[in-house]
C-alpha cells in the first residue's frame, strides 16, 4: 500500500470517527468523544492535513458543519489547551459569516 493509499484510509477513519459524534437534542456533545475529537482535530491541525494557509478546503467546510455545535461550546481553556483548532475555528467561522451575508 503507497504513503497516498494509507493517508486516505487514515482521513477515512477519521471523518468516520467525526460522523458518530453525539449531539443530544438539547444541543450538549458527549464529553468523553468531543474530548477526543478535540484532541485529534489539534493534532491534525498541527501537521496542517486541513486548512491550507487560509484558504479553506471542501474537507474543512464539511467539517466545520459536523463540530459546530461542540466548537461553539469551546470554553478559553479549551481555546488555549487546542491553538490550532482554534485558529482553524476563527478562520472557518469568519468564512461561514462572510458566505452569509
């Protein structure tokens, strides 16, 4: 298997983890995942596999939807511990309003 065949199968895994993130009808993320994907989201920000520069991709657009609710309950020691998702959530955010208005 190529370096390729294997990225893809580790971004399949990974949007697969994202698509069972639970939203509770009152809006409330379970903790123990959104932990997690919080953590993993960090670290493939980190090594820049989403968001080039800030020209944001069709991943990071479907992304953005799918955690919304959770990104937008971050806390600032969430924001502080995870400063490239951060950064990823301000500029895809930024991006969302702009596509509104």
């Amino acid at each position: 298997m190529s370096g390729g065949e294997k990225s893809n199968l580790k971004g399949n895994n990974e949007m697969a983890e994202l698509e069972k993130l639970v939203v509770h009808e009152d809006g409330t993320v379970e903790l123990d995942r959104a932990s997690r994907i919080l953590f993993r989201m960090n670290e493939l920000l980190k090594r820049r596999q989403f968001l080039c520069g800030d020209t944001p991709t069709t991943m990071d657009e479907i992304v953005i939807f799918k955690l919304r609710p959770l990104l937008e309950e971050m806390t600032a020691y969430d924001r502080a511990l995870h400063r490239h998702l951060t950064r990823w959530v301000r500029v895809m955010l930024k991006r969302l309003s702009n596509d509104n208005a």
